[in-house]
C-alpha cells in the first residue's frame, strides 16, 4: 500500500502531563513537515484549476454569473445559492462545498475594485469540483473536516464602477456598526447565522505598501485584527495569529521577505475587527504587487496557495501548534515606496541648480465603461528621498531634468498625431503635441498604448518640475537624451514603448 500524500497525515492531539503533545502518522519528527511539501504542489497545480474566463482584473458581476450557474449544474457536494441583492438589486449568491462539522466563510470584493482574490476563489472551486486526480485524498479530506461557504462578489455596485465603495458611497469596511448598506446586512447575517470558526476577509492593497524600510514590496500583506481598544489576545484572535504564522513560513519560499501586517490599531466600526469580537477569527489577507503583473496572475496564484494551505490547517488542525511570536515577528506594512524614484538629478529652478529626488507615482484611471484603464501620474515629492525606494530607479547623477520638447505643429486632429513617427521623435526628446481638439476616449483608442503628452488646452508648467504635476520631461546628459519621462513612464532614449497605456491629455 502507498504512503498516502504527506499534507493528508494527520496530527493526533493531546495530553502528557498538563502539556501539549502531537503524533503524527508519519516518520517525521518537526510539526510542520507536514506543510513542506503542499504548498510547492498546489502551486505547480494551480495552472490546471485556474479559471480561464477570468484573464483581467476588471470583470463585472455580469461576468460571473455564468461561472456561478455552470458550479451549481456540476453540482459534485457543491451547491450555489442567493443571499440577497445589492443596492441596485443585483442578486449576491454564495457556494457552499463541504459537509463537515467546522464551517468556515471566505468573501472577496466587499471593495469592488479588489478582484485578485476572487479569481482565486473560482479558482479553488474549480479544484473542490474535480475529481479523478491525485488530490483526491485531499479533497476528500478537506471537505469532510469543514463546511465552506464562499462569498466571491460581496460588492457588484462597486466592481460594475470599478470602485472601493458601494453604489450609495459606503466604505462596507467601516459600516460593520450601522448596516447602511444591503451589502452589510448579507455579510452580518452570514456571520451570525453560519457562525464560522473562521471568516476569511480578503482585499487588495496598495501596491506602493513595502516590508517595513526594506524596500521591498509587500506581495501579501496579513492581520490578525484587534477586537478592542487594548488590543488583547483570545483563543478566537490567536488562533489568526497561528493560522497566519503558518501562511508566512509556507509563502516565504514562492516571495522571501515580501509579506508583512498590517498595524492591528482597533478599528470599531470595521467587519474584520467586529467579526473577530462576535466570534469567528478573522483572516485579513491583503494582495498587493508583484513587479510586472499589472493583471495580479500572480498574485492571484499565491491566494490559492495560501488560501487552501489554511484551509488544510483548519481540516487537520495542524495550526495549533504555531507560535504567536512568529505572527508577531511579521514586519509591518511600511509606506516607503514610489512606483518611480529618480536619484540625484540636477533641477534648475528660478535660476539655482538643485540635485534632488524625485518621486512618482503611477495611478489607473478608469476608462471604457471601468473595463479598462490608463495611467495618469503625478509627482508625489522632491527634495532629499534617500530613505525611501522606487519600483523603478533611475541613478540621474550627472543628468539634468528639462522640459520635453513640443512638437512645433498644432495638430488639427489624433488622426494626424497617428500618422507621425512618434518613436522616433521620441528618441529626439519629443513626446508632446497640441491638437486644436480632441475626444479621450477616441484619443485612448486610436493612440492605444503609445506613451504620448498631448494638449488640447493650456500648456506644461512653467517650471520644469513642480510638486502634484504631470511628470513629462527629459532627463540629458548635455545634448544627449538619456532617458524620456511622458506621464510618469521612464524609457531610457531610443527605447520603444512598453505597451502600457500612459498617454495623457490636458
């Protein structure tokens, strides 16, 4: 007979003289051995259970109506059911797969623009619907130990806008108290009626969130919220301690030093902090940035991971011998990153040359019906920025920041801009251009993703570098362009675009 998987052994808990002790069913003697080899497995798994459909970010519940009906016809111990309607009476349904006797509540979108979670979830469903594999033990083995309901859209209003709050403006994170939403209804009732000995709140966060001052970015981001003003710790609130603690060591192989926690300051009116005081520990897992993965595939990879290696510790209960002090020693969320950090540039300003930071940050503006967006920067600080870090560096020493050159025609039309070789003006340092008029949708369209500066009204700013402005402009060393800056997209001289869409209209 075969050795079954090491992540399906088992612990057997009890008691020796007043002190815990575990047996395993395996010749290992460390706790976690157990945890070794099912994270590396899941993850080389994932791309079989990866809910194809979803390939961007910005879907709408619309979008997933179909998955939803096509889980509930598979059926396979999995049923689909409504729980209520939105403000703008969109229906919200839940799934449920499971029959044991520990249920446990996962919900994604109560922001409507963090969506990387719920791909993961179809993702983990399509895997509890499957069978005729390898992980069929371990199926068997998670869905007899727990009950889990999944709540993949809590927030339509706000994902159909791409927007954090709901369709009557309500942040649902900070609505735990009043109810004012229908939305924070569904969620409360879900809670007091399932009773979970686990909720799962999953969000995404900032991508400019970093590791404490290491400069790295934070990947995933977790937090065992406080249930009062002092902070203290339960069995309810250390068993997120020790379920998180566990996550950390599992994910540190796939992202080493790129997850933190956030500050666990009592937040009265918040679910995460409520629910844990009503009951259930509460899981705040947050997904951040992962470099060049605008659409979060990535990161969507490591919520599965994360989220059914817990779901595993939960089953067999393995968490329970984690330490707190693993939790603690998680570094906090840190604020010290841009998107872009130019160092040592020479800036000329009211006639003194200055060597200075610059620090940019990069921000998606919807467009298309919220389906898809651009980029509109700004220049977030200068001065002295040696204790923070960038996405992107730029070492200018020796450069000097000038103005970017206007194209010397005004253009009638985007019909016109398209049929200039904007490449090559670029290389030239000319990458902005007046049109007499243009429409923004039809400039995003026709321009797609060519980095251009255009203006329809006004123009540049005086000076060649100002706090809150538009970051277009050359950085030259002498007569040579060295590096080309067009809405906070930095190509050094004769590079092309990267196909990312930070055209910019004034």
């Amino acid at each position: 007979m075969k050795n079954r998987p090491i992540w399906l052994k088992k612990p057997v808990f009890g008691t020796l003289h007043g002190f815990a002790f575990y047996i395993f069913t395996m010749s290992v003697s460390p706790t976690f051995a157990q945890d070794a080899a099912l994270p590396r497995q899941l993850y080389n798994a994932h791309p079989s259970f990866q809910e194809t459909t979803l390939t961007h970010r910005r879907f709408k519940h619309s979008d997933i109506q179909p998955l939803l009906n096509r889980v509930a016809q598979k059926a396979k111990g999995t049923t689909v059911e409504p729980i209520g309607e939105s403000t703008e009476k969109r229906v919200i349904r839940k799934v449920q797969a499971g029959t044991g006797p520990t249920p446990v509540l996962l919900w994604s979108q109560m922001h409507g623009d963090e969506a990387t979670a719920t791909m993961a979830l179809f993702d983990i469903i399509n895997f509890l619907q499957t069978s005729g594999d390898e992980w069929d033990e371990f199926r068997a083995n998670l869905l007899a130990g727990l009950t889990i309901h999944f709540v993949p859209m809590l927030n339509p209003d706000g994902a159909e806008r791409w927007q954090r709050r709901t369709a009557l403006d309500i942040d649902m994170n900070r609505d735990a108290l009043r109810l004012q939403s229908p939305e924070s209804v569904i969620l409360k009732n879900l809670q007091q009626t399932l009773k979970p000995l686990v909720g799962f709140n999953l969000h995404d966060q900032n991508p400019r969130y970093g590791v404490g001052k290491t400069g790295k970015q934070a990947v995933l981001s977790f937090l065992a919220t406080a249930y009062d003003e002092d902070r203290n710790l339960n069995e309810i609130r250390q068993r997120s301690m020790q379920l998180i603690a566990g996550l950390n060591r599992v994910l540190q192989p796939f992202i080493p030093g790129q997850i933190a926690r956030y500050d666990d300051e009592f937040e009265a009116r918040a679910f995460g902090d409520n629910i844990q005081k009503w009951g259930t520990t509460l899981i705040l897992i947050e997904s951040g940035g992962y470099k060049g993965d605008t659409e979060k595939m990535m990161v969507r990879r490591l919520n599965f991971v994360a989220i059914l290696s817990a779901l595993n510790s939960i089953a067999n209960r393995s968490y329970e011998a984690e330490n707190v002090a693993d939790y603690t020693a998680i570094p906090e969320n840190g604020r010290a990153l841009f998107d872009v950090l130019i160092r040592n540039v020479g800036v000329v300003r009211n006639g003194v040359r200055t060597v200075m930071d610059v620090g940019i940050n990069q921000y998606e503006e919807n467009t298309n019906n919220a389906r898809d967006f651009r980029y509109e920067s700004k220049i977030e600080d200068l001065g002295d920025l040696s204790t923070f870090f960038g996405l992107q560096e730029i070492d200018a020493t020796g450069l000097e920041l000038v103005p970017a050159t206007v194209y010397p025609e005004t253009l009638k039309s985007i019909d016109k801009l398209t049929k200039l070789n904007v490449a090559d003006l670029r290389q030239q340092g000319t990458v902005v251009f007046r049109l007499k008029k243009a429409n923004s949708e039809t400039a995003y369209k026709k321009l797609g993703s060519e980095p251009v500066h255009v203006l329809v009204e006004g123009d540049l700013p005086a000076q060649p570098l100002e706090l809150g402005q538009v970051p277009t402009f050359l950085l030259k060393e002498g007569d040579q362009v060295k590096y080309v800056v067009v809405n906070g997209l930095v190509m050094k001289g004769g590079e092309q675009s990267p196909g990312k869409r930070f055209i910019i209209l004034d």
